[in-house]
C-alpha cells in the first residue's frame, strides 16, 4: 500500500524514467499506471513532483524543488495520491513551506540549508497532545463531528472531528489523556460491519475544496483594526478582497496589519514569492506581538507558509493551496479564518512560467489562458459556511496584488476584480506623501457595506451607514475641489467649498491615516466612529455658520482643530477625553456665531 510522504515504502511497481529535463518541468516515459495530478518521487534524489500533462504512456512532471543534475534515465515513482497537506494539531505556530514541509523543524533536522529529496511530515507524529474525548463508546456519529478536543495552543482548541462520509457507531474512543500524533484516537463501525479508525491528522489533497453543509450570507464583519478599512470599506467574514499597489505603496506592511489585528481566530499568512527579508520580519515581529483580543502572542493563532521569491518557483504555484486547505481545516472546526496571500501577482507568475516551460499557448502578457480560472477556483474557496459538524465560521482571502508599474489594467488585477468584492486600491501619490494606509478612498470600494451594515449599528453605532455615506460625499467633493484648487488656488473658491477642503483634510489627517508603529496601529470600531462623527459634527456646525454669513476664516482660528487633527492619538477607551473635546468644539463654534451676530448687529 501506498503510504505518504517521508515513508520509506513506495509502491514499487509504478515506475518511470526520465526522458528530458527542463527546469521544474520533467518530461517522463512509463507512466501508463500512473494518474494525473498524481505525486512523484522524481530521480535518484526523490525530488517531489507532480503529473501535470499524459499522453499515452509519456507524461510532464511538475517538480517542487532545485532539478540540477538530474539525468535520463532516472526512475520516477508514483505515491498513489495527489500533493495534499498533512492536517492535525501542530501546525500553529510554525512555518511550513509551499509544499507542507516545516522549515522550522528542518532547520533542526537539516541545518540552515536544506537538501534536496528531504521530506518532512508538517506536524510532529510523535508529539504528545493532551486529549478531551467529547464523545462515548456508542454514540452515532457522522462525517465533520468533533469526537475530542485538543488543546493546540492557548488560542486554538483542535477538534478533532469523524472523516468525511463516514458514518456509524463509536466502538472506541480513548480516554483523557497524553497521546501520540500518530495514536488512534477512536474507531467507528458503520453500518456494514466495517471498523475504521481515526487518527489526529489526515491528509487532503490541496487542489480539493473542503466540502460543507451550506453557504450563508457573510453578514458580518471581519474587525481589521484599520479605520479607513472598518469605516469606509469592511469586509466581511467570509470575504474576498484584493489589495493592488505598485512598487513601495505598502501592500505588505497592510497584509501584515491585517494578520497582526483581524480578529479572526485564525491567520494563515502566505509569503508568495516576495523578498525573504519581508518573511524573516513576520517570523522575528508576531512571537514578540500581542493579540488585542487574548492578550496572548500572536504567533499561538498564527500559521505562516513562506515560498519567497528564492525558492523553487513550482512551489509557489503549489503554496496558495496550501495556505487555503489549511485555512479550511480550520474553518471545519467551526474558526473564523483570515487568509493572507502575498502576493498573487507573483503566484501568476509562476503560473506564466510553468505554463511556458509545458509549451502552451500564452494569452495577454504570457499569462496562460486558464488565469481566470485559476483565480477563481482560489477566491471562490473563501465564504462563511455552515460545516458538516453544524457550526457556523468562515475563511476570509485578502490577496495582494503587485501590478508592474502600478498599472490595474493589467490581466491579474483586472481578472482579480471579476471575483472579489472588496478593493483596496492602493495610491502611490499617497505613499509618496507618507499618507499611510494608502489605500485610496476614490478607487476602493466595497460590495459587502450593505450587508454588514445592520451589524454596525446593532454593535457599534446606529448611525454608522449615515455617517459613513456623509464622509465619502466629503471625500467625494473633496476630490473636485483639489482639482480647481491646484489649477486656481484657494482664494478663488466661496467659503462652503474651502470648508470641504478643510473637512476633507481633517478627515484624511484625523481619521484615515494611521501609524503602523505606534499605539494607533489598532483601532477598534468604536472609536473609528467617534473620530468620524466630531469631525462631521464640527462640519455641520460650520456649515451652518458660513451659511449664515461668518467667514470660513474665523473658523480656521480656532486652537480646537489642532486637537481634533490629532485625535486619533486619544486612548480607544478614553470616552471622558473625546466628549470634552467635542463639547470644547461646539461651545467655540457656537461663541463665534454669537460674536458674529453681535459685530452685524453694531
């Protein structure tokens, strides 16, 4: 029997021989009992591959490491089984590569650089877990229902649940205790008789979405602890969203925003393709982070699957599945999932390779002609779900997107905008600015406002859809405004546009932009919305001054708006400081119109 990875075993009898090496692609002969999408121990070293074309008894082998030195001639021997991930306790915490090794343990096992041919289970299977049975001998259980609980980190309680499609009777199951990985936890016997045990971990293939009861409505939201985000452009749990930027424009250090304060239960954060300093950051920064939530290290809800941009490039193309069928491990425990995937565009890319390398024809820019597909199939794998095991949760996607020249036309963006919802398009003449998160307020969007909306002001504020429709009008004319300006100037223009100009300003100062390093680099909602209310508070109130004849000028003196322009750096819990700043701006415009009632009436 085939048995998996790292396994000396293999099934002797499917065996094929090289007849050609071109990079990460292996052309092979032999193959006839072989399947597509099959995986192989490719050549003397037993490099990890996958069937990606047949042709009678030929075939093309995608191969997830270094090819140098392979020769025709060399066996390729088939595993019996698609690339899947090995999925139980003990993936939290850790960091595995595009393919499900774990690099922290090869670096132990291996040194700081790694072998070619070297296998790695992802978790530990002779780590003993401490395990809760949830369940007695004779209980009728069925696919996806938790049969024990173990206790995975401080955040994470892994529910080990019943394989899928299996049906029947516990006839087994351990009592509390420390075992194994490996151990067998409990066996059922279905209705014909047969007993079949279960494990702590299982293998999935990763290019097979998780099946699940039912698909709902993603009504709620995912708290990012960014405002310009909760505010302007939620998500919700069980989105898609897509953050394109050109080069410097801060996709990285938002994604990394994102996995640190979402308050989702878990992050899976992938580094695809991108720089390995960036990786080495999240590695050194998330163990020293605390999570807002917990108060507990971030890295005990935290899986990272890094493929940088020095690793085989087959990979690459391979992590992004990863990342999701762990991401849907999770979710079927009933956990809200955050995944992070940086970046997509150089996960194309490897697409563009690979698909090279197999002869294809090209379409727009070389992209192969599937790249839609493949997107799709990704972004469609996030949603909030009702699971076999009948709980509720969800996986929420947030990929960057690295267009060449900041240009969103090009295919990956565009076709990336066909299957999300949620766009937070990144400026590069706000980053030039230092204007961060630069994520335009003219060029975002989010389709999921409506549907959270209730939610906001069931827990948050009442009026949370009103003042945000207000804000974006602001913003809105803000835009028309800065254009006549730049042409005219500001002298030009009548009081109640200069008071947009104003408005617009503090909003952009005060409530859009926040500091990733200081202590406002997570904002509850809550005080998202108190910024946001005073600063349209105070607009109201002098709009109805400059109505009233009282120029825009005696407004601009007043020593309030520094405070308010510096708001954000209030406490989120400090309620007493926004209100006496709120009244203090109210009392001021309301002295200035009596002054100027009282210089109309002399």
């Amino acid at each position: 029997m085939t048995k998996r990875i790292g396994d000396n075993e293999v099934d002797n009898r499917k065996l094929g021989k090289i007849t050609m090496v071109n990079g990460p692609v292996v052309s092979a002969t032999g193959l006839s009992s072989f399947a597509m999408r099959e995986l192989v121990q490719v050549g003397d070293l037993k490099l990890t591959g996958e069937i990606l074309q047949m042709s009678g008894d030929d075939g093309v082998i995608q191969v997830y490491e270094e090819t140098t030195g392979l020769k025709a001639g060399e066996p390729v021997v088939g595993l019996g089984r698609p690339l899947s991930v090995c999925l139980g306790p003990g993936l939290i915490g850790h960091i595995i590569d595009g393919i499900g090794r774990p690099l922290d343990r090869l670096l132990e096992k291996e040194g700081a650089f790694l072998g070619r041919g070297t296998t790695l289970d992802p978790i530990a299977m002779d780590h003993l877990w401490e395990v809760t049975p949830v369940c007695k001998v004779g209980d009728t259980v069925s696919g996806g229902m938790a049969i024990a609980a173990v206790k995975e980190t401080d955040l994470v309680e892994n529910r080990v649940s019943v394989p899928l499609g299996l049906e029947g009777e516990i006839e087994f199951i351990v009592p509390p205790g420390f075992y194994r990985t490996s151990d067998v936890v409990a066996r059922v016997k279905r209705g014909d008789g047969v007993v079949v045990p279960v494990f702590m971990f299982h293998y999935w293939p990763v290019r097979r979405p998780r099946p699940y009861k039912e698909r709902l409505l993603p009504d709620e939201p995912l708290i990012t602890g960014q405002r310009v985000i909760d505010g302007l452009f939620p998500i919700s749990r069980g989105g898609a969203a897509a953050i394109p930027g050109g080069f410097g424009t801060g996709k990285t250090v938002t994604q990394h925003q994102l996995a640190k304060w979402s308050d989702a239960k878990v992050v899976v954060y992938i580094g695809c393709g991108e720089r390995g300093n960036e990786m080495t950051q999240v590695l050194e920064e998330f163990p020293s982070l605390e999570d807002p939530y917990s108060k507990k290290p971030l890295m005990h809800r935290t899986i990272l699957i890094a493929n940088t941009s020095n690793m085989p490039v087959a990979a690459r193309e391979a992590s992004i599945y990863t990342g999701i069928t762990i991401a849907e491990y999770y979710r079927d425990m009933g956990y809200d999932v955050a995944m992070m995937a940086d970046s997509t565009s150089r996960w194309a890319e490897a697409l563009r390779e690979l698909s090279g390398r197999l002869g294809e024809i090209p379409a727009e820019e070389g992209f192969p002609a599937y790249l839609a597909t493949r997107l799709a199939e990704f972004y469609e794998r996030a949603g909030k779900v009702r699971t076999f095991g009948d709980r509720t949760a969800s996986i929420s996607v947030i990929g960057a997107v690295s267009p060449a020249g900041g240009d969103f036309t090009e295919p990956v963006t565009r076709q990336t905008r066909r299957f999300i919802r949620c766009f937070w398009a990144l400026d590069a003449s706000l980053a030039h600015a230092r204007h961060f998160p630069a994520i335009s307020w003219m060029d975002s969007y989010s389709e999921y406002a409506d549907e959270v909306k209730e939610w906001y002001h069931r827990n948050v504020d009442p009026e949370w859809g009103a003042l945000r429709d207000e804000t974006r009008a602001i913003l809105a004319e803000d835009d028309g405004v800065q254009q006549t300006i730049r042409l005219m100037g500001e002298d030009v223009l009548p009081d109640g546009q200069r008071l947009i100009a104003l408005t617009a300003q503090l909003l952009k100062n005060a409530y859009l932009q926040q500091n990733s390093f200081s202590d406002d680099s997570f904002c509850p909602p809550e005080k998202g919305v108190r910024i946001m209310r005073m600063i349209l508070d105070f607009h109201r109130q002098a709009k109805a001054l400059i109505a009233e004849g009282c120029p825009l000028s005696l407004i601009r003196k007043m020593k309030e708006l520094v405070e308010l322009t510096h708001v954000r750096e209030f406490a989120a819990d400090d309620k007493a400081a926004f209100d006496d700043l709120a009244k203090r701006l109210k009392e001021r415009l309301e002295v200035i119109g009596r002054e100027r009632l009282a210089q109309e009436g002399e």
